[in-house]
C-alpha cells in the first residue's frame, strides 16, 4: 500500500452506469493507497417532485420546509437514492477499500434547498 498523502476522495455519483464503472474504477484504484475517507458525493434535483407540483398551489419560500415536501423528499430518498449509495459503497468494500465511506445528499430544487 502507498502512502502517497491522498487522505480524502469525493466521488460524485448517480444512478448511471457510468457512474458504477467510476465508482468500480475507483475501488481498484485507491486500494493501493492509504485512504481514510471516501464520500460518496451525489446532488438530488428536484424531478421526483414532478408528479406532485400538479397538485401543489405555492410559492417555493412557504412549502420548502412542509411536512407533504419533507415526507416526499424522506421517501425518495429511502427508496431511489441510499440503495444504489450503499451498491456504491459494497463495490468500494469489495475492491480492498478499508477507510471511512461516506455517503452524502444535497438536495436541490429551483428555488429550494
């Protein structure tokens, strides 16, 4: 294993297949490094709002805090974005990786975050 100073790598991610290969790329790479943090770095736009603006009559400002948004975001999250992270993570296992994996969201919708 090298020492090489190489402590902490993001890795920005999503759900595509070129996105796996990164991440699988990744893992045979900094297996031969001494690294202590991988986060898995992925930005969550707000499509999967989509079905529901229909319903919605609103300015940004008054719902980004509301319950109906906190319980879309909170499923979306559970069922869509933390499994393929925790796939992400067993790739990095799987190819040697031993430090800290990380898995971080940042939500972002026009106007809301």
């Amino acid at each position: 294993m090298v020492n090489c100073g190489l402590k902490k790598v993001l890795l920005p991610v999503d759900k595509s297949e070129n996105s796996f290969r990164a991440v699988k790329f990744a893992g045979n790479f900094l297996r031969n490094f001494r690294v202590e943090n991988i986060t898995l770095f992925y930005v969550m736009a707000g499509g999967y709002l989509s079905e529901h603006m229909k319903n919605l009559d609103f300015r940004a400002e008054l719902i980004k805090n509301s319950e109906i948004i906190t319980k879309i975001k909170k499923k979306h999250v559970e069922e869509n974005i933390m499994p393929f992270l925790s796939e992400y993570e067993g790739v990095l296992k799987k190819a040697g990786i031993t430090g800290l994996i990380e898995k971080k969201l940042r939500k972002e919708i026009r106007g809301i975050r």
